[in-house]
C-alpha cells in the first residue's frame, strides 16, 4: 500500500515506485483489528475543516477507531494545532 496525497503532483513513477490513492473515513477503517503497524497523521480539523467543538467528538472516535487497527505495540505518531482537545484524551 502507498501513501495517500491530495492535491499533489507527484510522479514516482521515474523513481520505480507506485502510489495508490485510497480515501476512507478514520473513524471507520477497512482494516482488521491489529493489522496496522503505525499510523503518522497531520490532523487539520478545527483550522479548516471544523470546529474545536467538532473535534471534541471527532477525536475520541478516531483515536477508538486507531486502537482497534494498530498492532500491540504499533506507533500513533499525531500533529494537530488543537492540543487542548487532543491531550484531554492522552
């Protein structure tokens, strides 16, 4: 499996790799449960996309969602500008 870009134009195809494009809600993966062995995101809601009381609610769920698809002992590696809401699950 790739990385998934937006907006990007990005040809790897001269470097002999390949890149799927899949776009699939966080909160509701189509993964395995302990099928994932790290998750790296850059979480934009609430600056463009929401609000900090949307975040409130969204946060718990993809954090819920992120267990049940990381391997024990994978990695959730997250960078959000909305701390607050964030560290009130950690």
């Amino acid at each position: 499996m790739g990385l998934v870009w937006r907006n990007c134009d990005i040809s790897l195809s001269k470097c002999g790799s390949s890149l799927d494009f899949l776009f699939w809600d966080a909160t509701c993966m189509p993964f395995g449960n302990s099928s994932i062995d790290a998750i790296v995101t850059d979480l934009p809601f609430g600056k463009k996309m929401g609000t900090v009381v949307d975040n409130r609610i969204l946060y718990p769920k993809l954090l819920r969602e992120w267990y049940r698809v990381v391997k024990p002992g994978g990695r959730i590696v997250v960078l959000t500008h909305d701390k607050r809401s964030w560290g009130t699950l950690i």
